[in-house]
C-alpha cells in the first residue's frame, strides 16, 4: 500500500489516499470533498533521509581502507 496526494480538479481541495501497489497507475481516486472522478495525483517531495555514515552522500565505497596493523 502506498500513500499518494491527490487534487480535486473541480472542487480544488487536496487529499491523501491509500492505494494498492498492484493498482495501475492510471487510477484516480474520487475526491473526499465534492466526489469528483475528476482528481489528478501530485508528486510531492518526500522527507526520506539516509543518516549515519555508508551512503552514497558521503562517497561510501570510494574512501580508502586503513590498515591497522597491531
């Protein structure tokens, strides 16, 4: 299941929706407000973050191996 933001084309309003990953991508959800077939999903930008260090944002994989030797 994945959570999409949709908006009304008639009414204007914006609204979430729950939708099934196995559903098409052409599917609109009719809108909360005015029932509205007439919705459009909006990209929006997510707050996913990597924290801690081994992540491409901080070149993991390209930094030299230390060797320590006791």
């Amino acid at each position: 299941m994945s959570l999409y933001l949709y908006k009304c084309q008639d009414c204007g309003q914006e609204f979430e929706e729950i939708v099934s990953i196995k559903c098409c991508d052409t599917y609109k959800a009719p809108c909360v407000y005015c029932s509205s077939q007439n919705t459009k999903r909006q990209i929006v930008k997510t707050e996913f973050v990597l924290k801690g260090s081994g992540w491409a944002r901080d070149n993991y994989g390209l930094k030299e191996v230390k060797n320590e030797k006791t």
